[in-house]
C-alpha cells in the first residue's frame, strides 16, 4: 500500500480492482488519501485525495462505484458526530472522489 500507511480504512472490490480510502496514521491523524490495488497487475496505484479526512469509515461497492462511509475527522477521536454527513464515492469511469 503507498505512504502514508494506514489503518482502520474504509475497503472494497469494484471491478476487479481492491480500493482503499482513508484511516489513520501512525499519529492517529484521520487521513483523505485513497488508493486502488490491481491484483492480476500486483501494482498499488494513488488516487485522488477525498474532500474531507475520515477515519474509521466504512467502504462498499454500489453498482461501479466505490463508497466510502461514515467516519470521522481527527479531532472527533473518540466522539461519536454525525456520520451521515461523510459519504464519498469513487464512480469508477469518472476518475475522482464526489460527495453524494
């Protein structure tokens, strides 16, 4: 996976294609990089920042689309805000992250 390395992201397949988005850091800073792996390629390649940081968030695929869920930002840690303000999605022939 590329830099920064990451944990708690939100994941999914979509079109044979693994996808990556969010997280956090080893710092535990909410992260809105995203990436995609190829696997009949091996290859990792980045994708195009989300609009908003989100940690802890949920990935799943609707229809061609990747979509990230819920989160929350870093100075949320701990707390429980508004998670249905933060949704993004990755419709896969568009080529970057809209909110929906």
């Amino acid at each position: 996976m590329p830099a920064p390395r990451q944990s708690f992201f939100a994941c999914a397949a979509v079109g044979g294609r693994v996808f990556v988005a969010g997280g956090h850091d080893e710092e535990k800073n909410a992260l809105r990089c995203a990436a995609t792996y190829d696997a009949e390629a091996d290859a990792w390649a980045a994708l195009p920042d989300m609009a908003r940081e989100r940690d802890e968030a949920r990935g799943v695929r609707a229809g061609a689309a990747f979509v990230a869920l819920g989160g929350h930002p870093t100075e949320a840690q701990g707390r429980f805000p508004n998670r249905t303000s933060l949704r993004a999605a990755w419709p896969i022939e568009c080529g970057e992250f809209e909110i929906v």
